[in-house]
C-alpha cells in the first residue's frame, strides 16, 4: 500500500524555471553538498558497474558512507548556526531546522541498511551463525538474551527497534528534557507541602493509623480533600488529593520523567535523576522493565503497566509512562503526544511490544503465564499488515487537527515516505507535483500559492529552502543502489526532481555546479536543463570556464548548444512562416532619385531581449574547441532564419558580432593548424595534403560569408544614403563632394560588384537550407540590386555621371543564366520595377551625355569604360507607360 495519492502522467517538460522563491535562502550547504557529491562520484568511477553482487555491494557501502557525510554536514552546519545563535530566534530556528535534516539523513541511512543490502541472500546464514554464538535457549536464559534472539530473527522485530532508535536520538535533539528539569523538576524533599499540612494537623488532635476510618477531613485552600499518608499509593488510594503546589511538582516529575523515557534515556540516569530529588521509590517502579537484564520474565509486569496505565484520575504522564513500559496502550501515550513524532514512537513502541510478547508466546511459551497464554491481540508480526498499519497512521496524522500542520512540513514528509519504506514512492509523488504546479514551465507568479493549492502535499517539499536539496540527493543515491531499472516514464518524473533543482542552482546564481547534476540526467533532460543555464552566461571566460566542466562529464555539448539555439530560434519564428516584408526604399521626386529612393536610416537596429540571447548564445560555439562544421552551420542557419523571419536586425548583429574573417582565421588554426584567410582566394594552403579538408572547410563557410556580404551591401548603401542626405540637406550645400561620401559610394561599389561577378547564395547544404536561401534571394537580393541602382543613378547627379554606366552593368550580370538573379526577379514579381528603374537610369544617361560638357558638382569624366558611348542605348525613341504616364524614353 502505497502513501501517494493517485498521480497525472508525466508531462513533456520543455524548459526549466528560475526558482527564486526557494533560491533566495540556498546557502552554501549547496556548494559543500556538490563538493561531496563529485568526489563520490569520481570515487565511484573506480568501482566500475555491473550486476555481480560484489559490484553492487561497493556502491551500496559508498552510498551507505555518501548519506553518512551528508548527515555529518547537515550536523556541522547545525553547530556552526547554533554558535552564533545565541537569543535570535531565526537563527535558532535554522540550527533547528539542519538539526532536523541530519535525523532525516540518518533515516535515509536506515533505509538503506534495513531494504538495500545487496547481501539480504545471504543474510540468513549471517543469522544462523550469530544465533549459534548466542547458543541454545535454556531456563536460565534472560528475557533480555531472548529480546536480542527476536530482534535477530525477524526482520519486522529489527526495523521496528530500529525506528523506534531513531525517533528516541532525534528527540532527544530538542532540549525538552533539560528545560524541563529546569522549569518543574526541582522539588527536593517529596511532598513538601502535603508533609508540612499533616506535620501541623498531628500537633493540633489525635492522629489514627494510616487508612484506618474514618480518615481526617484535611482540607487544601480549595475545599478539596487531602491524603493523610505520604506513601507513594495514599492520594490513589485514598482517593484523595495533594496539596496544589505537591500536585504540580508532582505532573512535572511525572512529565520528565516520560520526556526521559521518550528519549531513550537509561534506567541508571532516571535513577540518579530521582533520588538526586528524593523520589527513588520513582526510579525503582521503573527499574524492573529497564535495569533487571537477569529476569527471566516480565510479561506480568507489563501487563500491570497497562492496566495501571487505564487507572481513574491518574495523571496523564504517569498513565504514559506505564503505557509505555506496559506496550498494551497506545492511547494514553497519544493523549501527552505532542507531535507526529511523539504518535509514531507509540506506536512502534507498542507494536515492538506486543510483536515480543507474540514472539514469546510462539517460540517460548513457558515464559508466559498461564493467565496470560490465550489468543495473542494487538499488532501482528505479518510485514504487509504492519506496512498498512504505519501507512493508515501516517495518512491519519497528515489529517487529524493537531498534527496536520506539522505533518506537512517539507522534512516530516520526507521522513513520513522513508518510515513507510516508500522512498520511489515519495520520488514519483514530488516529479508529479513538480508538473503538476507547473514548476518547470517557466512561470513562477503565484508560485507559492500553487504549492499550497497542489492536490500532493508533496509540493511542500519545494517550499523549503533545502527540501528541495535534500530531495535531489536522495534521487541521486536512489540512482546508485537501485537494482531494478527504471521505466522511460519513471525516469523522466524522477528528472523533474534534478532538474528542478538544477534551475535552482541557476537563480542562485551557481551555475557552475549545474553540470554535476545535469550529467545524472538522461540525455534528453540534461540537454534541455542546461540549455537554459547557458542562455545566462554572457563572459567568453564563464563559456570556457563552464564547457571545461560539461566535456569531462561526457555530455553531449553540440546537443546542448543545438537545443539552445533552436529554442531561441523558435521563439523569434513565431506563427506559420510567410515571406517577410522587407523594404529600404520609399517613393521620391527628388531630382536624382528615379522616383523611388533610399529611406533615411532606412535599417533597423535595435534587439529585443530574446534576439539579445541569441546573439550571445552563438558564442558558445566560437569557444568549444575547433567543431568548423558545427560553428558555421549554426551561425549560417541563425543568420538565414533571421532574414527570413524579417528580423535583419538580429541577422545583422550577428554578422557584427562573429565576422566570419575572425572566425575562420581561429577556427582554422584549432582544425588544420595554421591560420587561413578563407575570405582571399591566395589563401589556400601549400601543403597539398590540407587541400582536400581545406575545400571542404571552404565549401562548408562558403553561405554565411555570402550572407555576410549581403548584409554588409544593405548596411553599406544605407550609410550611402544617410550620408547622402546630410550632403543635400546641407544649408549651403558644400561645393565639393563631402570625402566620406565619395568613400561610401566606393565602398558600395566594391560590395556590389563582388556580389553580382559569382553565382549567389545559390548553393545549399540541405533541403531547409536552399528554401530559405530561395526566399532571401527574392526578398534581399532583389531589394540590394534595386537599391544598387538608385544609389547609382543618385550619385550620378551628385558624385560622377559614371556611375550610370555601372547602372548598365546591372542587367548584364542579372541575365547571366548561372547567376540564377532572373528566377529571383521574376518569382519575387520586380522584374517590372527592375527594368523601369534601368529605363530611367538610361534615359538619365541619354539626357546628362548630351548635356554641355560642364561637369557635375564633384563630377569626374566617364572613363575608358565599354558602354560610354550612349548610342548604343539610343536604339529609338519609344513611348512607354511609366507610373501611369507617357514618357519618351
């Protein structure tokens, strides 16, 4: 029987979720933990894996040391806050609070020792031998002797002691015993005022035998009767009472007496403890069920202890400190509980209890009374009927008024889920949950809220500033000492659980230590986890820093980045792909304009966010070591998706960012040694055996090199124009031709004569690929030879009539066949604005050549180009519609 509830299946979780809301109070318990954690690991490498029990045996025993060390931290760290705690509650509370991580770690080793031992085969014949060294059973053989051969032989009978070990240790923890003895245990001399109120009665009248009738009418301040004997039994027996003040030392004697008890204190020290107040005769009630290791029996004794435990007007703590001793009556120790601890160490305590009591009754039956010797009640020795059992008690407390609150604190349910041996089961309930809130989903409004509305209480646990911690690590050792393998399904909710934890470290700011944890991962998960710690790292030194620590833990790094950069991809290419609008031109009857030009800051600039992340995300692959192909096929295909979603901003920062002469000079030297310049065609290497690879290099950066030229031709002419209309705008206009203007053209020249010489962008290294590049073609390209156009009829009124001639050159590299430059004119539909544009730059060149010689502002002469002469254009005079108008063209 299970403890969770019934569970959703996992969900496909996508991205992780910045967890400030538990991050903000991560320590560096964090760092010590990783720290522990990665030289168990490297300790483990040397084990080795496999199914022999030998192998299984050593990881048991370092998982068994590894949540020994843990428990040791969480000690160290108690101490330290505890040192500096003095009066400040807070701090107390923590130290409290590492107090309580350390029982839970110590709960965890149990569950290991009792339910993970590789050797439980082989077990029985450990027990044969040891129960051959305790030799035979005989009539002088103590209770004690037979308590040590139960616990020996029934396993039930072991984890119970254990258990109930554990609940004594961790109360003993809380300093409630010593602030007790503080507060009410200081009463020296018996029943000082009870004693003091006789003393005075026997010297005012005769005093009778004790008990004889009828007793002195002894009265308190209230009215009520008093004992007239100071014998432990007189106000029972009697009937009577005790003064007020000999009342309340004696609950507070009774109440340590049970806080003792509870905390597994031994006879000698409750002993001393009494007589140091003059109340042995307490001690001695005590002292056959806990210091007579030589008493053949105690049955009979514990079956009084019950029954004076369900005595009239006794005192609660009395009551269960005789339940307790007598192990028949659970709910007189629940009625003084004050916790779910305190019900559970009844509970195991009288389930140990009557479970012995069945043993004897069994396996030994002399030792049993014959008033005692009937059908045996109370907790059965049956493993499944005891699982039931603490799994309906633990429900109960998680629903009772009194203990529901503590019981849904992050540590109880933990401890709650290893009581119960359902440490799988606590680990699928928590990964459900973490889906069910929607941890991983990235949005963390109202987080708190939805912890406390989960329908799994479980998701307390990520409330906690170390819940979530201690949660992971047990996953972690879960991974080690597991036999069976886990399904796909399982796998992937226990990976919520690291992976949570993982975003946990990322808003806390310790990224270095995610890969640890991410490697643990499958790979799918891991490649998502990280991906989203690497979208915060922006410093080239944290890149490399943060790829020296995922490469020797042999993740997959090209699948990280590949992950990385097609999430943030898929973010800026939004709803269903359409050809992107794209436009740097405007209508204009500007005078050297051919009736469209040029916009003023005709490009946009500015990044979003997410574009910024992108950009910045490209950088992983300049750091990794060598990986060409990997390197310009991301940056190609980010390039590409950015032009295509319209997004030339992003296409031109990146550009800016990783220009490919720097990219290829360094990558070249980590792939084939040397440095080359693969943008110069001098630059091939002289050693014919690099030749080949040296091709294929050139051939893999051939696209975003055009790409890169492109983008430069569109941002080069734009700079042609805003300097261009600084020169025009001018008040007065500059008699010469500003340089930087004359510089701009050139270099607009040079650009553009090197993209219209070669066949562009025309060859692809897939299906994806040539797509896009069809479409940036006939949205990019065209819209750089048109603006080309402009800019060269503009300068012809403003730089050098020249430029007209060059204007000629256009339809000329536009009809050569292998250029593929007609498709994309006609397919985009501007083959019509393409050859207007030539017309009027023609009919520009047809009127300025038959001009005066006098040559323009800053004009030059035409050159010795082919085409000077006009008449070649002069084929006629024709009349066409342009815009609408007759024109003589």
């Amino acid at each position: 029987m299970a403890l969770q509830l019934s569970t959703p299946p996992p969900e496909d979780v996508s991205e992780s979720v910045e967890l400030r809301l538990v991050a903000e109070r991560v320590g560096k318990e964090v760092e010590v933990f990783a720290e522990t954690i990665d030289k168990f690991y490297d300790d483990l490498a040397g084990i080795g894996s496999g199914d022999d029990v030998e192998y299984r045996a050593e990881r048991h025993e370092a998982a068994h040391e590894l949540v020994v060390r843990f428990k040791e931290l969480a000690e160290e760290a108690a101490a330290e806050v505890g040192g500096q705690a003095t009066e400040d509650p807070m701090l107390l509370q923590e130290a409290r609070h590492f107090d309580q991580e350390a029982e839970t770690w110590e709960l965890f080793r149990l569950v290991i020792e009792l339910h993970h031992d590789p050797h439980a085969a082989g077990l029985a014949e450990q027990k044969q031998e040891r129960l051959a060294k305790m030799g035979s059973v005989h009539r002088y053989t103590s209770e004690l002797q037979l308590f040590d051969r139960f616990l020996l032989e029934d396993d039930l009978a072991m984890q119970r002691w254990k258990i109930k070990s554990w609940l004594e240790h961790s109360a003993a923890q809380d300093g409630v015993v010593e602030n007790l003895q503080r507060r009410g245990g200081n009463a020296r001399s018996g029943w000082m005022h009870t004693r003091e109120k006789i003393k005075g009665e026997k010297r005012l009248r005769t005093w009778p035998s004790p008990d004889s009738s009828p007793l002195p009418q002894l009265r308190s301040k209230d009215g009520e009767l008093i004992a007239t004997s100071l014998d432990p039994d007189a106000a029972l027996r009697q009937d009577r009472s005790l003064m007020s003040e000999d009342a309340a030392n004696e609950r507070a004697m009774w109440r340590v007496i049970w806080a003792m008890l509870r905390r597994g204190a031994e006879w000698p020290d409750i002993c001393e403890w009494c007589e140091g107040r003059q109340e042995g005769w307490r001690a001695m009630i005590l002292e056959r069920g806990l210091a007579q290791p030589d008493t053949r029996s105690n049955v009979a004794w514990r079956k009084m202890c019950t029954v004076a435990s369900r005595q009239r007007d006794i005192d609660d703590h009395e009551a269960a400190v005789y339940a307790l001793l007598g192990g028949g009556n659970v709910q007189a120790v629940n009625a003084i509980s004050h916790g779910v601890d305190d019900q559970l160490f009844a509970h195991f305590s009288a389930a140990l209890s009557q479970q012995f009591d069945h043993y004897l009754q069994g396996h030994h039956p002399d030792r049993v009374p014959q008033a005692y010797r009937k059908a045996a009640v109370g907790s059965a020795a049956n493993a499944d009927q005891a699982q039931n059992e603490i799994n309906d008690l633990i429900y109960s407390l998680r629903k009772k008024q009194d203990t529901k609150d503590e019981a849904a604190l992050p540590l109880k349910i933990v401890q709650s889920y290893l009581l119960a041996n359902e440490t799988e089961s606590f680990v699928h309930t928590l990964g459900s949950a973490i889906v069910e809130i929607g941890l991983l989903t990235g949005n963390t409004v109202d987080l708190a809220e939805r912890i406390k509305l989960s329908q799994f209480p479980e998701a307390g646990v990520l409330a906690s500033p170390n819940g979530l911690r201690i949660a992971a690590h047990v996953c972690l050792v879960l991974q080690v000492i597991r036999e069976d393998v886990l399904d796909p399904d399982e796998a992937d909710v226990e990976d919520n659980i690291i992976e949570a934890y993982i975003q946990t470290l990322r808003a806390s700011g310790k990224r270095d230590l995610t890969p640890l944890y991410a490697s643990r991962l499958q790979i799918a998960r891991y490649t998502k986890a990280q991906a989203k710690v690497l979208e915060d790292v922006r410093k080239a030194s944290e890149m490399k820093e943060l790829l020296n620590l995922m490469i020797p833990r042999d993740m997959d790094v090209l699948a990280i980045l590949e992950y990385q950069l097609s999430s943030l991809l898929q973010k800026l290419e939004g709803g269903p792909k359409e050809a992107p609008k794209f436009s740097m031109l405007e209508q204009s009857d500007h005078e050297t304009l051919p009736g469209r030009g040029i916009k003023v800051n005709a490009l946009p600039m500015e990044l979003s966010l997410d574009e910024e992340r992108l950009v910045q995300s490209l950088g992983w692959y300049i750091q990794i070591t060598g990986y060409w192909k990997e390197t310009f096929s991301a940056l190609t295909r980010a390039v590409r998706t950015a032009l295509v979603h319209g997004r030339f901003a992003l296409a031109h920062a990146i550009i800016a960012q990783y220009p490919s002469g720097a990219i290829t000079e360094r990558k070249s030297n980590e792939v084939l040694g040397q440095t080359f310049d693969f943008l110069s065609e001098d630059e091939a290497p002289t050693d014919l055996a690099l030749r080949p690879r040296y091709n294929v290099m050139l051939r893999q950066v051939k696209v975003y090199m055009q790409l890169e030229q492109l983008i430069a031709a569109l941002a080069t002419m734009s700079d042609y124009r805003n300097a261009e209309a600084k020169y025009l705008d001018a008040k007065p206009r500059p008699i010469s031709v500003p340089r930087p203007l004359t510089q701009a053209k050139d270099l607009v020249n040079d650009i553009m004569g090197t993209l219209l010489q070669a066949p562009f962008l025309v060859e692809s290294a897939n299906e994806a690929e040539a797509v896009d590049l069809s479409v940036i073609r006939q949205v990019y390209l065209t819209e750089a030879i048109i603006a080309y156009i402009i800019i060269l009829h503009s300068a012809a009124h403003v730089i050098s009539r020249g430029s007209l001639l060059r204007a000629m050159d256009v339809p000329i590299a536009v009809a050569k066949e292998e250029q593929g430059l007609t498709g994309a004119f006609v397919n985009s539909g501007r083959m019509g604005e393409l050859v207007e544009l030539l017309a009027r730059c023609a009919k520009a060149l047809v009127v300025l050549q038959g001009s005066s010689k006098k040559k323009l502002v800053g004009g030059r002469d035409l050159g010795n180009r082919i085409g000077k002469d006009v008449g070649i254009w002069a084929v006629g005079t024709q009349r066409q519609t342009i815009e609408g108008r007759e024109e003589v063209v």
